[in-house]
C-alpha cells in the first residue's frame, strides 16, 4: 500500500520501522476531534473559494458518513496509515474518491494534530470540572452531617488538638476547589487555535482561520505558526494539574486507609468498595483507597515525561513530540476513574462517632488550651507553655489523662487555676472555643459550608 506521502520515496517503508512511528494506535482516541477539525478546514475552504463549493460539500458528506462509522466504533485503523489523520482521508478518499485529497489543502499533519489535542483536552477538562464538582458535593453533604462529631486533629501524625470532622473533610473541598479552579483557568490556554499554522511557516493558499476558530468555538488563534504547531505547554499544565488533583486524592485515600484500621476505628468504607483476602477469611481491604494513592505515581510520571520530551527540542515539529499523547490520555483515564469511584465512596462511608469521641478524650489534645487559660490569666505563654509540659509529663507519669486530674493537682503546678478548668478541658468547648474566621467551631464551620455551597452553583 502506497503512503499518501509516498511520492519522493523510491522504497517501501521498513516494516519495523512502519510499526515504531505509527501512532495509530493510541491516536485513534483522536477520531471525532480529528473529523471535527476537518470540517471545520473544509468548510472554509469551500466559502473562502480555495476548492469549488461542490467539492466542499462532497468532502463534508463523506466526513459526516465515517464520523457515524467513528462514533459507533465501525472503523478498523490501519497501520499502514501511520495516524488518525492518514487513517481518516485514507477512509474519506476511498468513499468519495480522489476529490477527498483536496481537504488537506492548506493544512499539514503539524497543524491538524495540535487542533485535536485543543480539541480533546477542552472537552475532557469540562467533563473533569463536572466530576471534581461531584466530589466537592460528596464530601460537603458528609460534612453537614458531621459538624457536631469531632475527631483528633494530627500534626506530625501525632495527635494535637480535636476538631470537627467536618472541618477535616471539609479541607480537602477547598483542596479540589483550586484544583478546579486551576482546571477552568487552564481552558483560556486549551482554547487556543493552532489549525492554519501549516508544518510551521503557515500557508500560501488565503485561508480565513478566524472563521475556523468560530466554527470550532475558539478564543484565541495562535499568533505565530512555529508556536502553534510546537507548543505542548497546554497538555503540560493539565498534566500539572492532574498531579496536584491525584495528589489531593491520594492524601484523602491516606486518611480513609488509616481511619478504617483496626488501630483507628473512625470509619468503615461501604463493602461496595473494598475487597477480600484469598486465605484470611476476616480481612475486609481498602483497596480503592489505596489503588487511587498508587496511581498518582501514574500521573507524576506522565507529566515528568512529557517535561522530558520536550526540553531540548529545537523549533518547530518534531517526531519526539508523538510521545505526548499517551501519557496526556493515561491521566485523563486515570482521573476519571478516580474521581468517579472518590466521590460515592465518600457518600457510603459510615462515620463512627463513638469512637472519635472516645478517641478525643483519652489523649492530651486539649493541652494548648490550659496554656491559654493561664495567658487570659496574666502569665506568658512561654512560661505557661512550660508549665503545662510539666503537667502533662505529670499526668503521664500518673498515667491519667487531664480531665482525670484532681483540682489539687492542677494547683501543684500553677495557683492560677481555678475550679472553671474542667470546663475549659473538655474537648467539645476545646473545639468549640476556636471561633476565628475558618476555625473549627461549630460555628465557623456552619459558615465556611455556606460559603462552600456558593461556590457549588
């Protein structure tokens, strides 16, 4: 089969070499904005008189007639035909005949393989908005739920002072929030149009691109051609983006692996979502958590690689740059995926209030507090924050915790404190008292949902 770039050739291609360059097939995903861009190309050719009107209108029939065969997955790709592009005329040009070789006037493969990318990545970050925005629903109706049920707060992993449940999950809503915002302020640079760019000096032929960029809904046209069919920093910055969002999951996934062991008890994740042990009958495995911790290591590595690619390429096109797709379609794949199983596993899970609770008065969290106390007492807090260490060392060695502590023993360390001290201690006002805007009282986090709702709408 002869290439349809075959003229200058007077040999075949190497067959090995024929199976390394061709791109067809993961490039296939490429199908539907491939086909939308040619119709889009042809139609201006058609008005801007660069082909007869009647040859415009049988190109876009036959376009028309192998994207249905696209959309119901009835096309078989060649490898031959190297990419979707060689794939699609090839198909076109054996339905309409030699007439379908018109559509790659004033164009290149250079040109046409940016635009699907534009094409595909403005559609798949629309869709991941919507699916971030599931998850960001997800864990605000487990908060309203949750604002009164409160949990140890972790520093180094080391318990530090008790929160609200709701505002430990609700951290993680504004964590995805940037993520979407970062996702929406991407599309300004997705949105570009590179189609009319030519290989990379443009073309000789009077083609109008304003009118293929709003045939094909574009904002902006690239300015420069030798940009426009080089530049990856679009598919760069989402992948970017796809990091920080895995990144987020994955801490979210650590959370949901440590609270539902046997050594926490804070939550069981539905059965829908977890899986069992071939040989210990009893296990009951977090296994979506932890596949959707790993697989940010899918995301890094793509985002790394494409970094890779492209640091020493010269202007404009070069072959390297075929190795920016898989890794662009792997994450988007991997973040549907993830975002789609997060978002109901945070809607099933059962929240295990009674022993949060007992968790949050058996440790030494509301120490901070005792400190303050002394300080709205007059003293320093330095010397209020060594005398309360010597009270929790004390207690430790009496092995009490300090709401165990008889008033006596609190006087040993500190005349200033008065019998109100239990009230003080007790782990709901300890959360209750941090009323500062974005704190986790009760309070502030009733409002920081509100304002989290706005910006759901």
């Amino acid at each position: 089969m002869s290439k349809l770039w075959g003229g200058r050739f007077t040999k075949e291609t190497n067959k090995l070499v024929e199976k390394f360059t061709a791109s067809i097939s993961f490039d296939q995903k490429l199908a539907r904005e491939d086909i939308s861009g040619s119709l889009a190309h042809v139609q201006m050719l058609g008005e801007c008189g660069i082909i007869p009107m009647e040859d415009a209108e049988k190109i876009k029939e036959g376009l028309l007639s192998i994207k249905k065969l696209a959309e119901n997955d009835q096309i078989e790709f060649l490898i031959e035909d190297e990419d979707i592009h060689m794939n699609i005329e090839r198909l076109l040009i054996e339905k309409i005949g030699p007439v379908g070789g018109k559509l790659h006037t004033g164009r290149s493969r250079n040109d046409q393989v940016a635009t699907d990318m534009h094409l595909y990545l403005r559609t798949k970050t629309t869709e991941l908005i919507h699916l971030v925005e599931n998850v960001q629903q997800a864990i605000m109706n487990q908060s309203k739920e949750h604002v009164h049920t409160f949990i140890p707060g972790y520093t180094h992993l080391q318990r530090a002072q008790p929160v609200s449940f709701a505002h430990h999950l609700m951290a993680y809503f504004w964590m995805f929030e940037r993520d979407k915002e970062r996702l929406i302020d991407s599309l300004k640079r997705v949105n570009w149009l590179p189609l009319g760019s030519g290989a990379l000096a443009g073309t000789t032929f009077p083609i109008n691109r304003e009118k293929v960029a709003e045939l094909l809904g574009f904002e902006t046209i690239y300015p420069n051609s030798m940009d426009a069919v080089s530049d990856r920093d679009f598919i760069l910055e989402f992948l970017s983006i796809g990091s920080i969002i895995m990144t987020h999951i994955s801490r979210l996934s650590e959370e949901f692996v440590l609270w539902s062991s046997q050594e926490f008890q804070f939550i069981e994740l539905d059965d829908s979502f977890c899986t069992g042990s071939s040989i210990m009958p009893q296990k009951k495995n977090p296994d979506v958590p932890e596949l959707l911790r790993g697989k940010t290591g899918r995301t890094y590595g793509n985002l790394l690689g494409l970094l890779t690619v492209l640091k020493g390429l010269p202007l404009a096109y070069n072959k390297d740059l075929q190795e920016d797709k898989e890794g662009m379609f792997d994450t988007v794949e991997t973040l549907e995926g993830s975002l789609m199983l997060l978002a109901p596993m945070i809607e099933t899970m059962t929240i295990k209030k009674e022993n949060m609770k007992k968790a949050i008065h058996h440790d030494f969290s509301n120490a901070t507090d005792i400190a303050d106390y002394l300080v709205r007492k007059g003293l320093p807090f330095r010397e209020a924050h060594e005398i309360i260490g010597k009270l929790v060392l004390y207690a430790i060695q009496e092995q009490k915790f300090l709401l165990e502590l008889a008033f006596a023993e609190f006087q040993q360390f500190s005349s200033l404190f008065e019998e109100d001290i239990y009230e003080v201690l007790s782990p709901e006002q300890v959360v209750a008292a941090r009323n500062s805007f974005g704190g986790t009282s009760p309070l502030q986090v009733i409002e920081q949902i509100k304002l989290a709702e706005k910006k759901l709408l």
